[in-house]
C-alpha cells in the first residue's frame, strides 16, 4: 500500500513540531518530505538571542539533527524554497525546478521580519534579527565595528540590544513610543525596565521615528524625523513582524493578515493547512512557540484523523531573556474603568507588580524585578480564576515545591511545548527518571527556551521525594551521551573501563569515536582516575597538549619555557635569544604571567628548538598548572615580610605537569600589597606577620572573581600541604573545563573548607596528588627521545609530483 | 575535459599515525591525510574553509575531524562540513597498496 504524502513547507519551529506529532500518532502512516529554505537542520530560533548575548552556541541549537530526518525516513530539502502550490494538481514547485505532489499540504512559513521602508534600508549594515545568518552577521560585524544601533524596543529588539553589548559595541536603542515593551508592560514596568537596561550599559532614543538610513554603500548614520541624528556602523530593524503569506497568497490561499485557518488549522482549500506565525486564527495571529506548538498538536489529530476538541485560541505571556532583568507579563494589561488591580510597588528594591481583575475574575499581570509568582499567575489567568483563589493561595507556601504541589495534573508546566504536570509526573515514575535533562530528553520540557527549568527541578523533588538528589541535576557531558560528568566518573571507576573507547561502548555512546567535547573529557578523568595505568591518548588530547605548544592562527605555534617563578637567569636569557637568532623568531614577547613567549614557530622546529634550549616546558598550553607569580619579597623589598620567590619557585617545581580540570595558576605575594596579585588566582598565597593566608577561586579572565580566602597558615610546609590537598580534590571533584572559580562557587567554599579540615582527608588526598605527579614526565624531551613522536607529529611529508 | 590523475606514495601504512592526522605537502598542495580508526585512509585539503584551520591537527572521531580553530566538524570522506555550519573541503583519493599509502592527485 502507497503511504499517504505529506508535504511540509518550511523547516522551522511549527512545522517540524507538528511532524513530530503526527509521528508520535502514527510513525508508520505516511511519507513525508519537508521544504526548508534555510539550510540548516530545524534549530531552536528562540536561543538566538542566547547565541548573541555568547551563553550558548549556533552549534548547541539545534532541535533536530539530520539524523533525526533519516531515522525517521523524512525527505529533507535544505535550502530549497517553494515558489509554487499547485492546489488543483496537488503539487509544489520549488527554485531547484523541483515537483513534489502530496495528499496533505502544510504550510508553516513563518515570519519575514519587517523592515521599515524608509530611504537607504537596503545598506550594507542593515540587518533584522531572524535567523543563523543575521546572527552571525551582527557578531561579524562587532569585529570590526562599533557602533550598533537597534530600531524597536520590544523584546526582540532589548535582546538584540544586550547581545551586541555583550559584544562589546556601543548600543542606541531607539523606540517610537515613550515606554519600552508597550505591547507587555504598563507605564511604571516599562520605565523600570529602561533604568534597569541604562545601568547595563545602554542607551535609549525614545519618541523616535526613524527618517533615513545615511551612508554611502555602508551605513554610517540614522537621520530622525525630527532632524537629529546619530552616528552608526550597524542597524537592527526589530520593528516588528510580518506572516509569511506570499506563497500561498499567490496560490490563491485565502489570506488575511495571515493565511486563515479554523481550529483544525485547515485554509479554505482542501487538505492544505497552515500552522506556526504565518497563520491566523480567530483573527490572531501568534508570535510565540506555545500556541504554535498547541496548533501543531490539533492539527497532527485531526490529520490522523483522531477525535480532537481543535485549538481554541491562547493566553500568552512573555518574558525577556535578558539576564540580570526579571520582567513577566500575561494577558490584559491595560487598565479599564471596569478593571481593578492589585498593585504592589517598591521603588527601593526595585520590584513592582499589578494584577488586573476583570468581573472579579484574574485577566492579566505585569511583574518587575521579582517574577517568581509568574507561573502561579499564568496558571490563574489562563483558566480566569476567581481573584480569592488567588489571595489564598498568596499565603500557602511561596515556595516553587508548595507551587507545583498545589498544581492539576493537566495544568502546564512546560508553556512552550504544552508538557503538563501530569506528563512529566509520569514520565519520571514510568521511567525512572532523575535529573531535569532525564525529564528534557523523555518529555521536552524545558526544551525551548528553558524558562520552566526551575519548576521542572521542583517537580522531581517533589515527585521523587527524600530520593531526590540534587547533586546530580547536571548537565550531560556532550551531545553524545545523556549521562552527566559525575555518572561517568562513578561508571568507570566501578566498571573499572580503562579506554576511551570502552567508556564509549559500555556507556552507550550515540556517535561513533565521541567528539571534541567529550574525548579529551574522558582522557583527563581516566588518567586522573588511575594515574599509574592509564596510558595518555594523544589523539584525544587537544592540539595544543598533543603538539606542546600553543598554535597560531596560520598554523605555527608559539614556545614558552618554564620559569620557575617568574625568576631567572643571564645564562637562560642567553640560550633563549641564541635560539630566537638561530630559528628566525618573528616575536619575542614577556606574558602575563612572567616569562617569555617565542612566538611564531613551524611546527618542523619545534623539536630542534627545545633540544637547543634544554628547558622543560612552562605547558603555557596546557590543562595543568600554568605559572606561579612572585613578587620580589623580603629579600629585596622594604614591605616583604616572607620569601615569596622562594616558596613560589618550590611550588612550580612540585606541581608542575599535574593534570587539572581546567589551567590552574598561582602567585605568591609577600605582603598584602599583593604586587603577584594573588587576589586573582586560583590559588594565590598571601605573607602575612609569622604566616601566609591562602585564597582560592580567583580569576582574572572572562569572568574577573577576586579569590576567597580559605585559611590562614604558619609555615611553608603547611602551604605545601594544603595547595596538595585543595589541587586534588579539585582534580577529583570539577568537571571537566570548570575553572576552580566556578567549582568552589558550585560546591561551595564552606564545604571544601569543611572536607579539607579533617587532616586524615588531606594526607589521603596529598599521597594520591604525589602518586600522580610521580609518574609525569617532561613532554619536550619525550619528544626529542621518541623518533617515532617526532616523525609522526611533527614531520610533514613532502612529495614530488611531476606536475 | 579528462583529468590526469597522478598516482604518489606518500608513507608506509606503520608510519601514519592511527586516529591522528599527517601533513602531506605535494608541489604547492598541502593536503591532511587521516588513518582512522577502521583502518581507512583519507586525505582532504589542509585548510579549514572557515579561517584556513590546520586540518590535520584536529581531533578525528570515526570519519570526522574536528578543526582544531573554532571546532568545525568536517567529514573527510566527502568534505562536507557538518551542520549547523556550512562549507566543504576538497577531497582526493588514497588508496593502501601492501604497506605503502599513496595519493591520486
Ligand atoms: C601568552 C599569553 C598572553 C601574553 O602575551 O601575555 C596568553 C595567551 C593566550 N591565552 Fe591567556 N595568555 C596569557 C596570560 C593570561 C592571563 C594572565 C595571567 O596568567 O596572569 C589570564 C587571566 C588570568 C586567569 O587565567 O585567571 C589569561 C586568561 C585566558 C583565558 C580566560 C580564562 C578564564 O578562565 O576565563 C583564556 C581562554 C581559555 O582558557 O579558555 C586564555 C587563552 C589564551 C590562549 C591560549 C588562546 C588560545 O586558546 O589559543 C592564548 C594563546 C596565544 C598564543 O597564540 O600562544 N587566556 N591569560 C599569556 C601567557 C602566560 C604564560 O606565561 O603562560
Ligand atoms: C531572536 C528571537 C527570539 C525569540 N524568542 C522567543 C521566546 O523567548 N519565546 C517564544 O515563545 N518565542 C520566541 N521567538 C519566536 C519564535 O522563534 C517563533 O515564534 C517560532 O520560531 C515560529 O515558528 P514557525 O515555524 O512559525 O516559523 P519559523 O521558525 O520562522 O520557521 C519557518 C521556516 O520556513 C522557511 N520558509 C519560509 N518560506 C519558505 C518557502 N517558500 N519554502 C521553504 N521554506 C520556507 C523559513 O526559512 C523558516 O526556516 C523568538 C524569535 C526570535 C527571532
Ligand atoms: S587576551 Fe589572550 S586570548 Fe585574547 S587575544 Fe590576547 S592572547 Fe589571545
Ligand atoms: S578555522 Fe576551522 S573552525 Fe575556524
């Protein structure tokens, strides 16, 4: 028997949904084949906002990869667009001069973003913010320019704005109305927001309309309608959106603002169907993925021809995905003489909230500041509550456990992907589900953009009860497994695996050979695991810890040698500028962290170059301890009150090549002044009068974090003792690529100082710390030992061809 | 037109490390040439099509490498670049006679 053609045009966010339900209904029933112009695998569009503000990357969004498509037998075109429906013959013509006939067409277009037609919108520099390619756009662009600005102060146009603040331009928001969010917020929410978004670093340009985009072929300017104007490299125009009709328009699709469609999601011409932003029902048209999703959901049943209510319309409520600013807002909004509120206001902290009653009955609410009432309050309002229940259930407990217990079965957890209470209940009893990625992976909730995360953590305590472990509510370690860091690690050391790719085999990897993420993760924690077994795998090591050097962006590589300390000597001075002369180094250059760095070496050199310098390695590359600062101290110094050089050369030659989770450095200081800056280290030590104060955690780089101070000791002894124990726990507990800065804030301060109180515990950890050191060795000379090292790595094959 | 395809060794098998890649120039071309995990050898251009990326120092996992830049997943049977980026690298023939690997070029 002929399977049943389904033919889907556009590869987004409502469309593929809608496949998956009717899959979920039937996975067998029909032959399906999807259109999408863009040429990328249906991707998550909501993150793009993340991906601009650098939380996550294009490459961690997408919802279906192309395996998804083959698994399912799904007939995928990319970048392939549909010109023409044929509705009488039942086909679709596309530009590739392709012919596709169907017994169902689905039409899930979209939006195309509106640009405001004003003279030069058509300038290099003009973009919107839609799609892959705007984004990446904007994020070139910030490379070489400056100065953004961005027409539209809705949501899409403040996360457009703090993206590119994020990196590093200059923003102008510019608005047409003298109240950002006007669609959302009310005057008092939208005016906290601007003060909010000022103190963040941008700029408003309100009651603004725009005139003209100046420029010759790129734009340099924005002249307004009232004659001011401003200097720009970059134009956002998030001015709004418009249905994607044009297609079925020109097929003879009846089209209103969007292509019209009753509650099943059928047009007026048999068996075509409309779903996601270019559709209108019940004359509104939705911007939002839930009520997309909702759409897909009845029209899969009634495709399949299953008893179904049909989509009824939805309440929407929106957040803004800027961090640092909690705004929330949900149905009506706007004041009426038939209204009442509730209002809350406190200019002082910041917070302010009304909630708008209708005939006595929730209608809306606008929430600055604090939003954790935000679910409760769409809960309300989307089934019109009476206000009393909403005043009692303000004294049950705030908590997010007292929230969700308090919740229906069918009410909705998930908004964005319609997953109830129920659902997600039962999929955790069903299947022994216990982490919130678990509950992703199985239900999708908190698969779109992750707002419901808190409340599906507290749903699995409160469903799991005393067996809930919240330690394990981690992420997994890549997308070729759902187990998380901590799962490995226990797996492997109980199943005692021994190989990377037995990891991969027995834990039931998904990918073949893991990838960049995950093998150099289960390197590190099979040789932390068994230091004197495990034989290191150079081909799961990042380049620049299997070449031993840090490489370049045209390819050669940069050479640093240790010094110990930051100290060193007329005769090493020499040696490296004999080899600087001798290798034709392009730049030698002083670090940051106190030693020289020859820059701009062929990979062929290496080996002859660090046999010339007969110096071990400063691994300025590595995952292990980097450098130790000093300052001069008391033997030169006025203020020194200790040996800094001396105890930080000692430090640097015992942990040297120790592997670590992510680079570790440390400095000594002699005195408070802290001239070694020890306050930014992950573990700087401080002199003090008869003693040293240890910190730990600093950081001096993306993310600044002045170190905690963690204990004070008397001797270098017990310097020594402690940096053992606090490095090894560290290698025992972070996960993999965690800096100690973002592992003490995760496990927190207290509980490391709280296990390495007990002495038993760190002489445990210092005898496991000294059995892997015992057995690291100095990786420049393997390589100028090993014939095969430097034949197979660092030789390049040069062959003669006659032409 | 026909193309001449010219037949090089370029290595004994026991030299190219496994999993890893190698540099291969020939005359101007700068090829990297992969032993997977299988066995298999394949030999794709040096240049990573996003920023000029050394293709043989990248991680290889199965068919793939990944560039060791900005992390581009490149398939080096066919070139393609995997999604969400886009792109491809020219790709030649290697072919395993006894123990010795040559190219045609
Ligand atoms: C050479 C040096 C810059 C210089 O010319 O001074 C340098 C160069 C690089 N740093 Fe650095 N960092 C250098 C000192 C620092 C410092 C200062 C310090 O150590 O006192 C910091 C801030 C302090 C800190 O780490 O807490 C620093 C914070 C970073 C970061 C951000 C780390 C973070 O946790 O946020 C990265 C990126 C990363 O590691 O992921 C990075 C990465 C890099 C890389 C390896 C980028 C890369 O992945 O290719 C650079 C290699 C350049 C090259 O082509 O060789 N570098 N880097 C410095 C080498 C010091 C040394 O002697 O080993
Ligand atoms: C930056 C940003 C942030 C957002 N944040 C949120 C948020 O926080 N919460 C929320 O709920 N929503 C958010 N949204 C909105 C949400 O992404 C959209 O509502 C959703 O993607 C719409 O889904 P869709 O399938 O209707 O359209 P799309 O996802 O746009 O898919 C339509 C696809 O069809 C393709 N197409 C169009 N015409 C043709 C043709 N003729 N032939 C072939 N293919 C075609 C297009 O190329 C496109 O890929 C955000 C949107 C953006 C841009
Ligand atoms: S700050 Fe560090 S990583 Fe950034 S360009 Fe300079 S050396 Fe490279
Ligand atoms: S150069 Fe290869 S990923 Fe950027």
């Amino acid at each position: 028997m002929t399977k049943e053609k389904i033919v889907l045009i556009g590869n987004g966010m409502a469309g593929v949904r809608s496949i998956e339900e009717l899959l979920k209904i039937d996975s067998d029933r029909f032959h399906i084949t999807i259109f999408g112009e863009e040429p990328y695998p249906n991707y998550n569009r909501i993150q793009l906002s993340k991906v601009l503000q650098g939380d996550t990357e294009i490459a961690d969004i997408t919802l279906n990869d192309w395996n998804w498509y083959a698994k399912n037998n799904i007939q995928i075109y990319s970048g392939e667009k549909v010109m023409q429906i044929d509705a009488e013959n039942k086909a679709v013509h596309t530009d590739k001069k392709r012919v596709v006939a169907y017994d169902k067409l689905i039409i899930a277009t979209g939006s195309v973003p509106f640009i405001i037609p004003v003279p030069g919108h058509e300038k290099e520099g003009v973009t919107a913010f839609r799609d892959i390619k705007d984004c990446e756009k904007m994020i070139n662009t910030s490379k070489e320019y400056k100065k953004a600005s961005v027409i539209g102060g809705g949501l899409l146009g403040l996360e457009a704005a703090r993206g590119l603040l994020n990196l590093g331009m200059d923003v102008n928001v510019i608005h047409l109305a003298d109240v950002l969010m006007e669609r959302q917020l009310d005057e008092t929410a939208g005016k906290m927001l601007q003060k909010e978004l000022e103190k963040q670093g941008m700029s408003f340009l309100m009651n603004k309309q725009t005139a003209e985009i100046l420029g010759e072929d790129r734009v340099e300017g924005i002249r307004f309608g009232d004659g001011e104007q401003i200097e720009t490299d970059l134009v956002v125009m998030a001015a709004g959106i418009r249905p994607n009709t044009s297609l079925a328009k020109e097929s003879g699709i009846a089209v209103n603002r969007g292509i019209l469609v009753n509650d099943y999601m059928e047009t007026n011409i048999p068996d075509v169907y409309a779903v996601g932003e270019c559709a209108e029902h019940r004359e509104v048209v939705y911007g939002l993925v839930a009520p997309l999703y909702e759409q897909g959901k009845a029209m899969a049943a009634h495709i399949c021809d299953e008893p179904a209510a049909g989509y009824e319309g939805s309440v929407l409520s929106t957040q803004l995905k800027v961090s640092g600013v909690d705004v929330f807002s949900v149905g009506e909004i706007v004041e009426e003489e038939e209204t009442k509120t509730i209002k809350m206001f406190d200019d002082w902290k910041g917070v302010y909230k009304k909630v708008l009653i209708r005939d006595g009955k929730m209608a809306g609410a606008v929430l600055f500041g604090d939003t954790s009432e935000g679910n409760k309050l769409l809960r309300l309002i989307n089934k019109k509550a009476d206000v009393e229940e909403y005043i009692g259930a303000a004294e049950e407990a705030a908590s997010g456990a007292g929230l969700v217990a308090s919740m229906d079965d069918s009410e909705l957890i998930c908004g964005c992907n319609g997953v109830s209470k129920g659902d997600i209940v039962c999929a955790i009893k069903e299947k022994d589900l216990t982490t919130v990625d678990e509950v992703k992976g199985c239900t999708s909730a908190s698969r779109s953009c992750g707002g419901c995360k808190p409340l599906v953590a507290d749903l699995l305590a409160h469903t799991l009860g005393d067996s809930f472990d919240a330690s394990i509510q981690k992420e997994a370690i890549c997308g070729c497994t759902t187990l998380s860091r901590d799962e490995v690690v226990e797996a492997i050391r109980e199943k005692g695996l021994s190989h990377t790719r037995e990891v991969m085999n027995v834990l039931g990897w998904s990918t073949e050979g893991g990838c960049s993420k995950c093998r150099p993760a289960l390197n590190y924690y099979l040789g932390m695991i068994k230091p004197k077994e495990y034989e290191d795998e150079k081909e799961s090591r990042f380049v620049n810890e299997r070449m031993h050097g840090n490489i370049q962006k045209d390819g050669t590589y940069s050479v640093v040698p240790r010094m110990y300390g930051g100290v060193t000597s007329a005769e090493d001075l020499r040696k490296i500028a004999d080899v600087a002369d001798k290798y034709k180094v392009p730049l030698i250059k002083v670090t940051g962290g106190q030693r020289i760095d020859l820059f701009g070496v062929k990979k062929e050199d290496l080996p002859g170059m660090w046999a010339d310098l007969d110096m071990p390695s400063g691994y300025a590359y590595g995952k292990t301890l980097r450098t130790v600062k000093t300052c001069v101290g008391e033997s030169f110094c006025r203020f020194g009150t200790q040996d800094s050089m001396g105890l930080g050369v000692r430090m640097e030659k015992k942990f040297e090549r120790i592997g670590t989770p992510h680079k570790f450095k440390m400095a000594v200081s002699a005195c408070p002044r802290n001239c070694a800056e020890s306050g930014i280290k992950d573990l700087g030590v401080v002199g003090v009068d008869g003693g040293w104060e240890l910190y730990v955690g600093g950081n001096g780089g993306t993310h600044l974090r002045a170190a905690d101070l963690f204990c004070k000791v008397k001797t270098d002894e017990e310097v020594m003792e402690m940096i053992g124990a606090f490095m090894q726990y560290y290698r025992e507990d972070a996960v993999y690529l965690e800096r100690t800065s973002v592992w003490v804030e995760r496990v927190g301060l207290d509980h490391i100082k709280e296990v390495l109180a007990d002495k038993a515990t760190r002489d445990a950890l210092n005898a496991r710390i000294d059995e892997a050191l015992s057995v690291t060795k100095e990786p420049w000379k393997e390589v100028i030992d090993s014939e095969k090292t430097r034949k197979e790595l660092y030789e390049t094959e040069l062959v003669s061809a006659t032409k | 037109m026909e193309k001449v395809m010219e037949k090089v060794r370029i290595a004994s098998i026991q030299d190219l490390p496994e999993k890893m890649g190698k540099t291969v120039r020939v005359g101007e071309l700068e090829l990297a040439v992969f032993k997977l995990g299988n066995g298999k050898v394949t030999a794709i251009e040096n240049r990573c099509p996003h920023k000029g990326g050394v293709l043989a120092e990248g991680i290889v996992s199965g068919e793939h490498v990944f560039c060791p830049m900005h992390d581009w997943k490149i398939c080096t049977t066919d070139g393609q670049v995997q999604a969400p980026d886009v792109g491809c690298v020219s790709t030649y023939k290697a072919v395993v006679e006894n123990d010795d690997v040559f190219l045609l070029i």
